[in-house]
C-alpha cells in the first residue's frame, strides 16, 4: 500500500476533538487538525504533557498552538515543558514572549536560570497606565522634545528603554500622542500652527541644534544615539540668556561635545559608578569630544588621599582615558569672585540665622508656610561685610551662611535661598588652611560646569529638582549656562554599596578590604577577574533612560560568562585532586600531549602536557555507584581524557581503612583500538617532576554571594545577613604546566599593552601631572597591569584569575627562559564566576 499523504476526514475529526480538549474552539480545534505543520507536533504536546488534563485558557490554548511546530534548535521534551508551564501558568502571555523564551534556550543550554529566563522573556512585567503616562512626560521632559515632529524617535527611544521592552506597543503608542496632545495641543493645530509660521517666514530655530532628528532603525543604533542620549541637544542647542554666551561657547569648545565625571573623593568607586562613567566618557567620545575627571572636592571634611588615585585608576582600569583632571577647588578664588558678585547683584545675601531657623523659615517638617528672615532684606553692604568676615574665619561654623535669594514662594525646594557657602574650619588637603570658607555643591556645581565649558552636564535623577537652581544661578551670575540633563541610577540589588557600611564591614573584619572579590565596588570585580570589557558591555546593553536600573548582581555575572567563554583560554585544572595510575603503563612512560588552549579560538596556540602513569581527575569525576544517566568514571566504567589520544577504564580502587574515603583509582588504558569512542571527556593532569608538572596551586578563593537575602541594602541589620560561608578555600589544586607560559604571555602583553596606551593618552591629554603639583594623581602605565590580567577557564570547573596576593617571580624572567616556578613563588587563584549558574546556589 502506498503511504497515507492526507489523512481522512475521521483521522481529522478525532484529532479537532482531542485538540478541543485543551480548550480551543471548534473553528481552531479543526484548523490545527488540518494544519500539516501543526497537527502531528500539537498531538504529541497534548499526549507528552497531558494538556487535557490542565485548565488552559483559550488564550493560552492559541499560544500553544503556535508553539507546537517544534523549533529545530529546540529538541527536548525537558525545554519545552518549561515554557508549556510558563504558558499555562499565565507567565508567558504574548507570542512575543513565547518567541523569546525559544530564543533564551536555543542561547542558553540547561540548566535553566530561572530569573534570567523570566528577564529575557519578560515573565512578570506589567505597568499601569498611570505608570507609564509618568514614564513617557518625565521622557519627554528630559530629552529636550519640543513639538509634534519627535512623536516617533519618543516612541522609538522609549520602546528600547529596557524596562519598557515589554510593554505594549500599542499602548505605549497611544499614551505618547496623548501625553504630545497634553503638552503640545493636538496634532492638527500643531501643524496648522507650522504652515502658518512657514507662510510668514518665521525661521525656526534649526532642528540640529534641538535634538532628536529622524530617527533610524534602532537596530543599527548605539545606545548612544537612542533613546535618552540620542535625544539630547546638539552643542550651542542649551539657551543662554544673553546670545554671546553661546558664541563663546563654541570657540572655547569647537562645536565638540565635552563632559565631565565628578565623583566626589570620598570613597571607592563602586559598580552603580560605572554607567555615569559609560555615560560621560562614552557620549563624548561616541561624539568625537572630550571628558574631564573632576574631582569634586568642596567637603574638606569627608575627602582622603587614597581615593583620588584610585579613582583615576579606575578609570583607566575602564578603559577611559580623561581628558584633564580637575578639582573643584582649582576653582575657588574664582568661585569666591562670583559669590561677591552675587551679593552685588543683590541675588545673595549672608543670613545668620540658625540652621533650625532656616529650617523652620522653609516650612519645617509640617510644609507650613515659607517666610524670608530678617537677614533676606538686608543691604548689599551689609552682606558683603560679613561675608568678608566669613572668608577671615570671624565667624564660627554654622553662624553665617552665604545663601542665594532664589524664590521663596516656588514649589521647587531647591529654590528655597540655597545655602551658597559656609564656615568649615577643617584643613582641606589641597589647599590647607587657606580657606575657612567652602562653596556648596549647589554653588559649585553649575559654575565649575560653566567654567569648563561643559556642553552635557549629565547626572543622575535624584538632581532633577536642582536643574532649576542650576539654570537660576548660571542666570543670575549672566554665565555660560551648560544644560544639565538626568539619567537613571543603576541601583544593584543582592550586595550593598554604600560607603559607611561597607567601611563597617571591613572595620568588623566581615570582609577583607574595599577590594574583597564579594564586594561591588570597582576594585574588587578588578581583583575578583572581571574583565572590564564584560563591566562596560553589561552597563551598555542595559540601556541608559531616564528610569533607575535596578539589577540583582547574579544577572552581571550571566555577561561575566559570556564575555569570558571566547576571550579566555583554557587550561586543564584539577580542584579537588584524585589519584589515578594507570596500570598498563611502564613507570617511566612519558607522552606528550597537545591540545588547543582554545577550542573555537586558534589564536590563543595550544599548550604541550605531559601523559604519565599517574594522572590526577578531579574527584567529583569518580563514583562508587553507577547509574544509567552517569558517564564518567566508576568501577568498570570507561571516560575519555581531554586531549589523551585514549580513555581509561576503572578496574579497581583503593580507600581509606578508616574514613573509606577513596584515595585512590586503578584504571587500564584503552589503547589496543577496541574501545569505543567515549560519551564523555574529563580533565586531568599527568605527575611528571622533570616537567614540573603538576602545578601546584596554594589557594583557590570561590566567592559565593556576601548576603543571605536578595536585598541587603534594604534589610535593618545587614550584619546579621552576611552569609557565613560566602568565601570558599580550597587547597591543593593542580594545573597544567601550560599555566606557566599562558601566565607569561598574558603579563608580557598587559604591560605592553598598557605602556602604549598610557604614552598615546599622554600625547593626547593632558593628564601626565597637575600644574605645578605633581603629588596628584597622573597617568602610569602601572595602573593598568595587575595579577588579574592572568585569567583563564579551567576546563569543565570555572573562569579563575591570578590574585594579587600571589607572588610570581617568574613573570619578571626574560622572554627565553622557559618559564619555571621560583622558590617562594605561590599562586593563588580566585574564581571570577562558575561556568554556569547553579540552580538555587549563587555563584
Ligand atoms: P554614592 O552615594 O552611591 O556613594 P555618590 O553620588 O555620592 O554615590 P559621587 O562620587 O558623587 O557618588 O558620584 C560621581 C558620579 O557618579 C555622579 O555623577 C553620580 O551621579 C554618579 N553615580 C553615583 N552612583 C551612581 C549609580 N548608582 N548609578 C549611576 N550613576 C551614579
Ligand atoms: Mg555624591
């Protein structure tokens, strides 16, 4: 009989029913019967995971539908009864989704990683309406829209805002024309408005200079010219108030974006730094301009030596090269000037009220009325006598402030009389005891923007209300008034970054050092092996809107792996060594053995090992007790050895008379042909002292998460979250010889490598010494190198990195010798990240 090609009206009818059972309609219930494509794999889903059984939606019934037709790159039962739960289970909702979560697996080879999976397919998203009209007006508000002609580069741009991925298109569209309607009247009035204006010959001000222009297919964008920094104005596009402003702008600056990053200097940077430091030095550069690193030092009180260095190094570290490096305080005789012709202007004025007077004058804690204090109407004269007397140190600190006459009645609390300078009588380090008198942020911040001719003051949001000071004091003082525009913090969950509770976890010996690998701060991923490269792609594909980006730590770790899995070479590691001797060798055989460090990357070479009767697997890789799902090692069992021309088989074992540990395996190597080719393959290392092999490794640090709970930031008694047993040491693991070389190399072009980036940065920047004062931080190539440029995979176990409490003499040999351990030298390892997340177990 040939075989059957349609199947008959009967077949088809029993096939709809079985189909109506999991809830579709007749209509579709027969339509996926008919369907060739569908019909066959919709009937194996229904059967393999009893759907008729489960209360399917009919909704959630047509997104099965669609899944069935099995998507080649996804061949297992156990992947697609993940996402069928997800489905049923009301999580993946969209066939969005449902495409997403077949991409996250054809990505991401099991196990799952459960939050991962529910970011990638955006499981658990949802807005309110209200929500997402706040989101779309404060868009709006931050990237200099002004009229109908931006409605689609706002869409756009919100649409790759990634919290907004998942939102309805169609909603977000519709709340964008109507927040467009609420700010700029309707379209059609919009547009009668312009051809009125075209017929009179009113010059607009060209779009070039007022942001967005039309936008492009995202896809082929950067993330620095789309959505919120892809909305900001063109240099000489932020208004002045007088026009020469402008004018002398754009010859101090050619027309080139400049920026700046001005962390203040008292403490480490920490992770949330880095997306400041992507966005000031990235936008600049993407553009073609320049970024200063400006020290922010206007509190004598809080600010310490260490922190200056190393904040440049970090920097560096990042791979951005500052253009000058600045002080606030370079500024303050002239900061001082403007503060006396502030006064002068009758727009400042000394007030000696009390600091619970100023509070009480603003309202106090009840929002009650605002009063202007006596001091607010005093003359001009007045005022600049006492603040004479303030520079002079004739006042005590808190006595007499300098504050700004701004406006009272405004609704913006930062336009309540700011306080503009004060009494401090700390030394400063730079300046000593010069001065007793110190600008505030409020005063200084704007100006020294000004001064340096800043084109995109960027910051983070929580300044947003302190724009509108910002603006007034450019204003009042007829300066050069830079636009300051607001970004969204990254705030990361799962660790803790503030700097007096970190400061309390090293006093309290919790943690070692700021730069302890379970911290967050920018030192310690550099310490732990975080190559900065993976820091900067990971702040990158996050995306830069106007929203705070709150991230668990474990999702960095996830773009740690990918970053490491083709720029890393591998090398074979044992961490928790097992002997093996394999007895069908002579004692002194010797094989050499080569193998790629790479599999997929022939560039990295290959390194030789030696094969030897006694060989050492990592114990895990040995088992009393066989099992049909079990492919490595066990009595009678045969595994194959990575780069070993052949396996071996147990043939027996020795053990611990007393623990009954075993200490040791007896194998047969399977070298007579008859073997076939295994199902798996381990890594080893051979014992052979002529070669030095093994290596020796005398600590390996596995770091698993520092707190107990997802939010330790916001737990009241973060000590008691430490986790006991975040820090993990394992003696005694072994390397291959090939480390030695690898190590070299990797130390030899680091140091290169960061010679010629520092001597191409000090052609081109200025950051080789400050003026006259050369105790300040400057470019070197030293802080660049580290232990921590050594990292590779050990095979099947994880990603490790040379820690910088290893001495390795042999690194400082000449290029010829071959590289031998010296005596006193000693490795110890860190583990940067596992290979794969484990499930319910931080990495
Ligand atoms: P923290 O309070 O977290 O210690 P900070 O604001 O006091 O931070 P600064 O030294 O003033 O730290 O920061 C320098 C720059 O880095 C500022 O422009 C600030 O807005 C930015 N920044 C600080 N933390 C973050 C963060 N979590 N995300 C993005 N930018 C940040
Ligand atoms: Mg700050």
């Amino acid at each position: 009989m040939p075989p059957k090609l349609t199947p008959t009206t009967e077949e088809i009818d029993a096939l709809a029913a079985k189909f109506e059972t999991i809830g579709l309609n007749k209509a579709k219930a027969k339509d996926a019967a008919k369907s060739p494509k569908i019909a066959e794999p919709l009937k194996h889903l229904v059967e393999a995971f009893k759907l008729s059984e489960r209360s399917v939606s009919d909704k959630q019934a047509s997104l099965l539908v669609y899944f069935a037709p099995p998507s080649s790159k996804l061949p297992s039962d156990q992947e697609r009864g993940y996402i069928i739960d997800k489905i049923i289970d009301g999580k993946l909702k969209s066939t969005d989704q449902v495409n997403a979560a077949i991409k996250y697996f054809e990505a991401h080879p099991p196990p799952v990683d459960n939050s991962a999976f529910d970011y990638e397919c955006g499981v658990g998203f949802s807005i309110t309406p209200e929500e997402l009209y706040a989101r779309v007006t404060s868009y709006i508000a931050a990237n200099a829209v002004f009229d109908w002609s931006s409605l689609s580069s706002v869409i756009g741009g919100l649409k790759n805002t990634p919290d907004l991925r998942w939102a309805s298109p169609l909603e977000l569209k519709n709340t964008v024309e109507k927040a467009f309607v609420d700010t700029f009247g309707s379209k059609e009035e919009a547009l009668a408005k312009l051809k009125a204006e075209k017929a009179k010959d009113v010059k607009k001000p060209t779009p070039k200079a007022l942001g967005p222009e039309t936008v492009q297919e995202p896809s082929t964008k950067t993330v620095f010219e789309q959505g919120f920094l892809g909305a900001l104005h063109k240099p000489g596009g932020n208004p002045q108030i007088k026009p020469e402003l402008r004018e002398r702008h754009l010859t101090a600056t050619g027309g080139q974006v400049w920026t700046r990053f001005p962390p203040e200097p008292n403490g480490y940077l920490h992770i949330g730094h880095s997306k400041a430091i992507f966005v000031d030095f990235g936008y600049a550069a993407h553009h073609g301009g320049k970024t200063y690193l400006r020290y922010d030092d206007t509190n004598p009180e809080a600010e310490e030596g260490k922190y200056f260095e190393s904040i440049l190094e970090t920097v560096r570290w990042l791979g951005y090269e500052p253009w000058k490096i600045t002080y606030s305080s370079d500024y303050f005789d002239q900061l001082y000037g403007l503060a006396v012709e502030l006064i002068k202007r009758d727009k400042g004025y000394v007030c000696l009220c009390t600091p619970e007077e100023i509070h009480a004058n603003r309202g106090g804690e009840k929002s009650l009325t605002r009063k202007a204090c006596s001091h607010r109407m005093r003359p001009v004269a007045d005022s600049l006598a006492d603040f004479e007397k303030m520079k002079e140190g004739k006042f005590a600190p808190g006595e007499a402030v300098l504050r700004m006459k701004q406006d009272l009645e405004s609704g913006n609390p930062q336009m309540w009389d700011l306080i503009a300078y004060r009494v401090l009588l700390s030394p400063h380090h730079r300046t000593g005891d010069r001065w007793k008198v110190y600008p505030t942020y409020d005063f200084t911040h704007c100006l020294v923007d000004s001064f340096e001719n800043i084109s995109h003051s960027l910051c983070t949001a929580e300044f947003i209300l302190s724009r509108e000071s910002y603006d007034w004091l450019c204003d009042a003082l007829e300066v050069y008034k830079p636009r300051q525009s607001e970004f969204g913090r990254l705030s990361v969950t799962g660790t803790i970054t503030s700097k007096r509770k970190i400061l309390k976890m090293v006093k309290e010996g919790y943690i070692r050092d700021w730069d302890d690998p379970r911290l967050y701060t920018l030192i310690a991923l550099r310490r732990r092996g975080v190559p900065p490269g993976a820091i900067i792609s990971f702040i990158s594909t996050l995306g830069v809107s106007t929203a705070t980006t709150s991230i668990q730590v474990t999702r960095l770790e996830q773009s740690i792996r990918q970053h490491l899995e083709n720029s890393a070479p591998r090398l074979l590691m044992v961490l928790r060594p097992l002997k093996v001797t394999i007895e069908n060798l002579e004692e002194d055989h010797l094989s050499m053995v080569e193998k790629p460090l790479h599999p997929k990357v022939p560039e990295f070479g290959s390194s030789k090992v030696p094969f030897t009767r006694t060989i050492y697997i990592e114990s895990e890789d040995f088992r009393l007790v066989d099992s049909k799902d079990y492919f490595r090692l066990a009595p009678g069992k045969t595994v194959g050895l990575f780069g070993a021309p052949y396996p071996i088989t147990c043939t027996s074992y020795k053990s611990d008379p007393v623990t009954g540990a075993v200490v040791e395996v007896i194998a047969r190597l399977e070298n007579s042909g008859q073997a076939k080719k295994p199902k798996t393959f381990i890594q080893w290392v051979a014992e052979h002292a002529p070669s030095g092999s093994p290596i020796r490794v005398g600590e390996t640090r596995i770091f698993h998460q520092l707190f107990k709970s997802d939010n330790p930031a916001a737990s009241p008694d973060y000590l008691a979250d430490i986790n006991p047993d975040s820090l993990e040491v394992v003696k005694g693991a072994l390397l291959e010889t090939g480390f030695l070389t690898l190590a070299k190399k990797l130390w030899r072009d680091a140091v290169a490598e960061s010679k010629a980036r520092t001597e191409k940065a000090l052609r081109e920047n200025e950051t080789g010494v400050h003026g006259t004062d050369d105790d300040t931080p400057h470019a070197t190539s030293d802080q660049l190198v580290g232990k921590e440029c050594i990292r590779f995979q050990g095979l099947r176990v994880a990603y490790f990195v040379v820690d910088k409490d290893s001495k390795l003499k042999f690194l400082e040999e000449s290029d010829d010798v071959v590289p031998t351990l010296r005596d006193g030298d000693t490795i110890i390892l860190n583990r940067i990240v596992s290979l794969k997340e484990d499930a319910g177990k931080t990495a």
